[in-house]
C-alpha cells in the first residue's frame, strides 16, 4: 500500500486531491508486485478532463528537465480515446499491469496495437501516459519510449512520448511508420474509482 499511497501523494501535491470514499475503493484493488522499467503493477489515473495535456506534461520531469509538448502537437487536447478503450472514468481510476512496450521498437503503432488486441490487452491513451510517467519517469529511457495509441483523433497520427534534449516531449509520429526507439504502451485493463 505505500506505492499507492505514493502515487495519491504525487496527485495531491500536484492539485489534484481525491475523495476519501474514491481512495478507499481503489485502495482495495490495488495488485501486488514491485515495478521495474519495463512493467508497473498498477498506475493511478488522473483524466484528461481534469488537466490539459500541456500543463500536465510541464509537470513531469526527468533527471530535473521538465516535460514539454511538441510544438507541432497543439492539438493535442484534441485526441480523444479510441473506442476500444471503452468509457474512461470522469475520476481518478487504475490502470493495470502497465507496459511501456519495448518488444514493439521498430514495429509500426497500427501492428503493434493488432498484437496487443490479440493478447486482450488495451493501448494507452494520453493521459495514461501522462500519469505513467509522472508517476514512474524512470520508464522513459533513450531508445525505449512509447506511442498512446488508445488516443486518437481520426487521422494517421498517434501521440507519443520520447525523450528530447534530455527532457521528457509529447507530441505524434505516423500509425503506419516503424520508429527503433519507440515501442508501444498498453495495460492488462482499468478499474473505475
């Protein structure tokens, strides 16, 4: 439980304070197990509703450089989650079994995204990836960072994170083109607060 004690103080100090009734219950359905590089047990979920892309990717950090959103990604905002995704909660929820998705380094989004479907598990939107790395900034490293294609906006584009100037950046690469540094992220399934 002091993971996701953590991981509520984090939320808190950066304005986003939960009901107690909201933690209590995702308190109870929080998985056991330690998280690594490549794997985090759960992620607590701040929506994308509650804070714009932009503010909270200045909120992250790695090694003290402050997280910033490609300046052509000003739509961001705009990406919303796809329809596998299913109804993202209106409050903070969990995340499950989280991934950055190394194996998939070289493998183009929309391929990645039909493998991760057949193993029943689901892509990340933006502000999952958003929560997994202020949470977890450790998971963004040189050559493994990772597309959010559980956000889209109807077009080729898929968001991603990756690290620029030493900096954590979000902005979008192409669904059908294959990058050596960039994986895909997705989760085992989310539980609603």
């Amino acid at each position: 439980m002091l993971e996701f004690d953590r991981q509520a103080s984090c939320w808190a100090a950066a304005g986003h304070a939960f009901p107690a009734a909201t933690l209590a219950g995702l308190r109870q359905q929080v998985p056991e197990g330690e998280p690594t590089r490549e794997r985090v047990p759960f992620v607590m979920v701040v929506p994308a509703a509650v804070t714009p892309a932009v503010e909270a990717m200045a909120r992250t950090a790695l090694r003290g450089k402050s997280g910033s959103v490609n300046q052509h990604a000003s739509d961001i905002d705009s990406f919303a989650p796809i329809p596998d995704v299913g109804d993202v909660a209106a409050s903070a929820y969990l995340l499950l079994d989280v991934e950055r998705g190394s194996e998939f380094c070289g493998t183009p989004p929309e391929s990645a995204l039909a493998t991760l479907s057949a193993r029943g598990r689901t892509p990340l939107t933006v502000a999952e990836g958003i929560a997994l790395l202020t949470l977890h900034p450790e998971v963004l490293e040189k050559d493994h960072c990772f597309s959010l294609a559980g956000s889209r906006r109807g077009d080729r584009r898929v968001p991603a994170v990756w690290i620029s100037k030493g900096a954590p950046h979000l902005g979008w690469c192409f669904a059908g083109v294959p990058h050596s540094w960039l994986g895909l992220a997705s989760a085992a399934g989310r539980i609603p607060g």
